[in-house]
C-alpha cells in the first residue's frame, strides 16, 4: 500500500492543511509513510497514526488511511485516560493486540459497543526514551481464537521504532510532533476497472468506491436512478454527492461493511418527507473498497407514514444493529458517570449521534416541578420559560413523565397541532418527549430535538424508551451522589481549620479544594499547631478514599495529631501514637502523613512522613528542591512501623511546602511530573505576600473542569520581622 505523501492534503476527503494546529510536509509524509508501511508489513487493510496534542491528556488521529475519515469522526479525539486501547497503548507504553471482535469486547467493550463488527486491530505505542508521542495502529481482518503471532507483532513495534526516530529528528529539526486538526486520510489505489460492457448491462446502479468513499466507477443505470452520471459522480465523495446516504441511521452499515468485509444490505430513503422515494441498497467489500449496488425497493415498514400500524418485524440492519449495541454503549459510558452534569454529557456525546439528533434537554423532578437540568442545541433562552414548571401543565415534557410514556412527533406541525399554542423553537424538525423513571420513582424527562422531520420505527421508539430507564437510573444515582456530596463537603469544611495561629517570624496559608469529579471530597487535611513551647507544628495528611467516611476519619486523625502535639510529644513519637489510633479504630481506611514541628525563632524544624509526598523547600534565592526525608508505612498498617526523625533549618525568607498528591498527580502522567511542575510554579512565584504564592500554585488545579481527587496545600515562611 505505498501512499505519496505529497497528495495527501489535495486528496484528503475529511481534513485540509489549514483545518487545525500546524503539521509541516515533513511530519505529514513521515506520517502517511510509516501508516502505509505497517499495514503492509501486517496485512492489513486500513491504519492510523494518533499523536499527542497540545492540549494535555489529549490524542488526535493524525493519520488515517483505508478507512473513510468522515464515517469515523466520533474516534478523531481520544482522551488519554478513557478505556479504550489507542489510550490503554499510550498511557501504558505497552502493545495491545485485538485478534478478534470476541477478545475486542472482554478487553475493551466501549469500543466494540460503538463498532460492533469483526475485525482485528494492533495498536503500538510510539516512544523514544521517556518521550511518548503517540500510537500507530493497524486494522485487519479477524483471526478468531488465533493471537497475532510474535512475527507481526515484532514488525509492528520495528514500524513504530522507526516513526519514533524519526519524530525525533523532526522536532530536532524544529518541526512540529504534535497534532491540533483534523486527520489526513491519503488516497489508497483504485480499483481496476473491467467488464465495463456487463455491469453496463444491469439494471441497478453499480459505483466501485474506493476505501476513502471516493467513486472510481459508476455504470450507465447510474444516471437514472440516482440522477448524476459517471462524469459528475467520478472522484466525490460518496455521502457527499449523495447526501442521503449520509443519514446517521445508514452510516452503521459502510462503517461494518469496511471493518468486518461482509456483505451488507439495507433500505435507504432518498428524498425527506412522506413521499421520499425508498431505494435498496448493497454493500459489497473487498480488499481495495466496495461496490455499491442502488436499486428500487417498495417502503420498508417502518418507514414514516406507517408507524401508526407497525410491521412485526425489524425493519432493517441499522434497526437491529441500533438495537444491540447502542444501549450498550450508552450503559457502559453511563458507569463512569457520577454526576448530574457528567450523566447529562455522556447522553450528548453517545444518544444524540447515535439517532442524527441536535438538540437535547433534561428536566428533573423536584417539589411536583421540573427545572432545566442540561440543554444543548436550543436557541439560547428559549427553554427558560418552561424551567420550573408545574406537573399540572399541560405540556409534552410534563404528561411524558405524568403518563410515563414516551411521545414522538415526526413533525414540528403533528406537535403543534396536539398542543396548540405552544412554543415552539423551529418550524421544521421532529422531537421525542422520554420520561425518566427509575424503579418506579419519576425522576424528570428528555427531550431530543430534529432537524428535519423524521419517523420513529417501532424498534428506535422501544431503543430509546429503554435508554431513556438508563438514564433516569444513572440520574438518580448522580443524585445520591450529589447529596452525600454536600454533606461531605459540610464535614469536610467544619474539621478544616478556620483560622491559623499568626506568630513572630513565621507566615502560614493553607489552600483546600474538593475534588469536582463525584464523590471524591473528604480526605485530605492540613493543620497548624502552636505548641506550649513556643514551637509550631504544621501538619498535611491524606486519607485513603472519599466521601463522608474519609471526613470523618480525617476529622479523627487531625484531632488525634493535635492531642499528641499539644501534650509535648516528639514527632516521632506524634506519627506512632496517631498510627496506633487508627489502627484501634479500624475504619477500614489508611493514611499519609507528613509532619514538621518548626522553632520559628532559629529555623531549625524536625520533620517526619509517613508514605506522604516530599515536601519542597524554596530557599531565599528562589532555588527550589524537592526534600528527600526518609518516611515511614503509612498510618493504620503496621503498628510496629518506624517513622525516622529529619533536622531542616528554614531561613529566613524561605518557603516550606507541604502537599496532597491531588495538586501534583493527573489521569495518564507520571507523578514525578507533577512534582516537577510544582517545584517549577514554586521557584517561579514571588514569595511575598504568601497568599499569593499559593493561589498561583493552586490555580491550575482550580480551573479543571474534572478533577478526580481533593487538594491541600500548606505554605509556612520564615520572615525576619513579626508575622
């Protein structure tokens, strides 16, 4: 499969050169050459190249040849901590090998819920050294209960060696190794023509496509069913040139027709509205593209018109692959779901696709009222009239859940026709009222919004009544998570001190921020201790899961140290006694710790961890170091467990800071990372005033969106005037 590189933008069908971040000729033609070479040496029939973005724990397919780009859009972007294998490869540096569809669905079902067809795919990470650029992948035909033999899965990794160094050189060279736009999807060879005379013969349309979607052939019948000849048809895009076979309902059957290399038939409509005329249509694969076969075909049951007075059957491939998979994939995105506005997300990204939809609502239920909960795709204010409205309304998204049944209106006018007067967004479209009820217990509704007017066959009206109990569970799971949330953060925020102690020649600021990613708010803890002595204590503890058991025993603990503390102990002697405690209690749970009992008038400090993260020092000239204090077992493990004693001096105007792995550890990088970060920010911050120091080092943190774990920062400063 030898690909010129030069033509890759002029021929690509889904990307163009200035469609995204820039990729120079160089990385392009390194690219499409080592995608072209791998699925060759393997045998395969399509390939691609995912690299690293600019935006963290993001990959993009960068390249993607045998397969067309369009039909595979929902896999350009690849979140570098999602389960599937392009992320598995990348964030664990190791092969994974699919032979078959039944070792694709054990490992990876996410994947094979949104392509539920045969076929086998390799993936490679691309790495140099501690360097990972990305992942090279392969897609070939299955071999079913038959692993990729060590041959191929050493000309494999030899490929992605290859594109390593070379990446190498490109960026020593200045080129970009990073990707930001669309793929570049490079023409394959065309199929050979032939018998040119008897497909002419036929009276169905014959078109050869190539494994991009591009029409290399079309016969004389061509013209008069699909209204183009082969002039005008010859080198667009499929879909492009014949939109109607772009419909989301038909892309399922080119996307299984290319994996798996079976045939595949099914019932297409060519023109929107009750008169549309209904074409059959084929699909026929082989190893350079497909032929295509369009011929007429009496309305299919399910068709619009008829769904009054349904057929019995399934209507066509698409109904009964939709029915199979896409609950599938929605249920198993749904699990990963915690909360209300991470429900909402998942119901975006995998339902509205799934049936060609635009425009989503969710309303829930609370006090005999329903308030907007999530929307997309409505103009903007539009749905604020209904938010909050009673359940004595009459309107379609109330009677959905008072009824608890579902309500579908092929037409914007049917809808306004059985409620008079209503709002209405658009003039044209379809929508689909669902009620959300779970277990018995109405939990709100859905509305799902059309562009254009459609029909719901009775299999897409029972697929989304189901999805519709999916939703509702995982929404009334979100909730209970969403209250003991509340209570969390309430527990979390009455332990947390409220004040610090202010003393001579020592400054002290402590940051919290729960985590937003579900129930992860409780564990971590800071505390600043002025003992009778005149020393202070600063103290920074993390404990072993979340939620409002992590609170309490976070409340236990920080209680425990501030006894052992006050009382005049050593702080070994502090770290054993808080171990011991734990370990009487048995919660269940374990802890890291790290303690440091500082004289604010010399600077010397005393310092002992127990499998916390090491803290780092500023010193006065901005050098900054991450500390190497030898540490023990972390708490409620072993009640024998020694916690070895360290001797610093803080002088003055320098900064001491102690911290949870939630500031410096991210999904997909290395912790080490982090704490590189963080020193950096660290030497990098002015460190006067001191509250200014830690809003910068906690600033990142504080603007993602997900965050999956709590953070306490703890920042003392020796100062040589009062504090």
């Amino acid at each position: 499969m030898q690909v010129p590189a030069a033509r890759a933008h002029a021929d690509c069908v889904t990307a163009r050169p200035d469609s995204g971040g820039p990729a120079s000729d160089a990385t392009a033609e390194v690219l499409v050459r080592a995608t072209a070479g791998a699925v060759e040496a393997l045998g395969g029939f399509a390939g691609g190249v995912y690299l690293r973005s600019d935006d963290e724990g993001l990959l993009r397919l960068a390249v993607l040849a045998g397969l067309p780009g369009q039909l595979f859009r929902p896999w350009w972007r690849m979140q570098a901590n999602r389960p599937y294998p392009v992320a598995e490869a990348y964030r664990s540096g190791q092969s994974v090998h699919l032979h078959d569809g039944e070792e694709g669905m054990r490992r990876f079902p996410q994947l094979m819920a949104g392509l539920p067809f045969t076929f086998a795919s390799l993936y490679e990470p691309v790495t140099a050294g501690s360097e990972r650029f990305g992942v090279l992948l392969v897609m070939r035909s299955a071999t079913p209960g038959v692993p990729v033999g060590p041959a191929d899965r050493e000309r494999l990794r030899e490929a992605a060696d290859r594109l390593a160094r070379e990446l190498v050189a490109l960026g020593a060279a200045g080129a970009p190794v990073t990707w930001n736009g669309d793929p570049l999807c490079p023409p394959s060879s065309a199929p050979s023509g032939g018998a040119r005379q008897a497909v002419d013969r036929l009276p169905r349309a014959v078109l050869s496509v190539d494994r991009r979607g591009r029409i290399a052939f079309a016969n004389t019948a061509a013209e008069g069913l699909l209204g183009l000849g082969e002039p005008l048809l010859r080198g667009q895009v499929l879909w492009e040139v014949l939109p109607w076979l772009g419909h989301p309902a038909y892309e399922d059957h080119f996307r299984g027709a290319f994996l798996s290399g079976e045939r595949v038939h099914f019932a297409a409509r060519r023109a929107r509205g009750p008169d549309g005329e209904w074409l059959s249509v084929g699909l026929f694969p082989g190893p350079d593209g497909m032929t295509v076969t369009v011929g007429s075909t009496e309305k299919p049951t399910y068709a619009p018109g008829s769904v009054e007075r349904p057929g019995a059957g399934l209507g066509s491939p698409a109904d009964r692959a939709s029915a199979l998979y896409r609950p599938v994939a929605l249920a198993i995105a749904l699990t990963e779901a915690v909360t209300a506005r991470q429900v909402s997300a998942v119901v975006t990204d995998e339902l509205l696709p799934a049936f060609g939809g635009r425009q989503l609502a969710i309303y829930l239920l609370d006090e005999r009222h329903l308030y907007l909960a999530w929307e997309t795709g409505f103009p903007q204010g539009f749905l604020n009239r209904f938010d909050g409205v009673s359940l004595d309304v009459r309107l379609p998204g109330v009677e959905t859940l008072t009824s608890g049944r579902p309500l579908f209106f092929e037409s914007m006018e049917r809808l306004a026709a059985a409620y008079p007067g209503i709002p209405l967004d658009a003039h044209v479209g379809a929508r689909a009222f669902l009620p959300l009820i779970a277990s018995g217990r109405p939990v709100g509704s859905c509305i799902l919004g059309f562009d254009e007017p459609r029909g719901f066959s009775p299999e897409e009206r029972t697929v989304l009544t189901a999805l519709a109990g999916l939703i509702a569970q995982a929404l009334e799971r979100a909730r209970r998570y969403d209250n003991e949330a509340a209570l969390a953060r309430g527990l979390q925020a009455a332990l947390l001190p409220h004040r610090l102690p202010v003393l001579a020649n020592v400054a002290t600021v402590g940051r919290y921020l729960p985590g937003t990613d579900g129930m992860d708010i409780g564990g971590d803890w800071y505390d600043v201790i002025a003992t009778s002595a005149g020393l202070l204590a600063l103290v920074i503890g993390d404990v072993q899961g979340h939620g409002v058991s992590a609170a309490a025993t976070m409340g236990q603990l920080r209680s425990a140290v501030r006894a052992f503390a006050l009382s005049g102990n050593a702080p070994e002697e502090v770290m054993r006694g808080t171990n011991q405690l734990l370990i009487d209690l048995d919660p269940g749970q374990f802890a890291s710790c790290c303690y440091v009992l500082l004289d604010p008038d010399s600077g010397r400090a005393l310092a002992v961890r127990a499998g916390h993260p090491q803290p780092l020092l500023r010193h006065p000239d901005g050098r900054t170091e991450v500390l190497d204090l030898p540490g023990g077992v972390v708490l409620g493990i072993d009640a024998g467990g020694d916690y070895p004693v360290t001797e610093l001096r803080l002088e003055p105007g320098a900064v001491l800071a102690l911290y949870t792995d939630g500031l410096v550890e991210k999904p997909g990088t290395d912790i080490d990372t982090g704490v590189e970060r963080l020193r950096a920010a660290l030497a990098a911050a002015r460190p006067s005033p001191l509250t200014e120091m830690a809003d910068r080092l906690v600033a990142e943190a504080g603007n993602t969106a997900d965050r999956p774990d709590d953070i306490a920062l703890l920042l003392a400063s020796r100062t040589d005037r009062p504090g």
